[in-house]
C-alpha cells in the first residue's frame, strides 16, 4: 500500500459514496488508476465493506456509553463470550494497560442502561469496570 492507496482510503472513509470521477480528480489520476486500486483493496482484503453512518441521535438507542472492564486472572474468553451474548454491547475492543477491554454500550434509556450495567456487572471474571456516558459526538 502506498502514499496513493492511503490518500484514496482517507477520502473513502470520509464519503464511501465519492464517485470514482471525483476521487480521481482529488487524487490527481485517472479514473481507472482508481477503479483498479479500489478493486485491488477489496480484493486483497484491506477494504471489507461499505457501511451507512447515521447520526448518533438518529439511532434507536439514545443512550450510548463506553465501559472500561478489568478481568480476572485468565478468564478473558468467557467474559468476552458472556459480553457477545449481550444484545446492548454494540462493539468490543480488547486493549493493553489498565483496563483489559472497552465495550461500546447502547439502551434505549437511562432505566434500560442501568439494567445492562448491572447485568454486564455480574459476569464472572469481570474484576472492576468503569462506565462512561457519551454526551456528544464531534466527529464521525
């Protein structure tokens, strides 16, 4: 992957929709340099579908929120399974430091959210957690 692949894959991200014409233009090649590299990228992998991106508050849940999860001992595989069968987690994501992984959390409302905490909570394996609410979202 090069400078250009790179450059095609940032406008990309910013409109899926971009016609390649435009895409060319920004890029400053042909049409078919870019209708060739975008079917190499979806070929190879690197792009794996395009999506639809609502505003947040366009979503049916309204209450989204981000919860920092600690695990105990080796007990990583169950508490993600248990966390995948949960229908509120929207994604998981396993990182390093102190919190070993970080779920995004959708309810429909404060009740409901409070409901998915306290079940989410009470996964064995699940050490200490921390939640947080987004408010708003600045950047899609």
């Amino acid at each position: 992957m090069d400078d250009t692949d790179r450059q095609l894959l940032a406008l990309l991200r910013d409109d899926a929709r971009t016609s390649v014409a435009t895409l060319a233009k920004k890029l400053r090649v042909s049409r078919g340099t870019v209708q060739n590299r975008i079917d190499k990228l979806e070929s190879s992998g690197v792009i794996v579908g395009y999506t639809v991106r609502l505003k947040p508050e366009a979503e049916a849940h309204r209450i989204r929120a981000w919860m920092n999860i600690a695990i105990e001992g080796n007990t990583a595989a169950s508490v993600l399974q248990a966390l995948r069968g949960e229908p509120n987690v929207h994604t998981l994501h396993t990182t390093n430091g102190r919190w070993d992984v970080i779920a995004e959390l959708r309810a429909d409302n404060l009740e409901a959210f409070d409901l998915v905490l306290g079940r989410i909570r009470k996964i064995p394996g699940i050490a200490n957690s921390e939640t947080s609410i987004l408010l708003s979202t600045h950047k899609l």
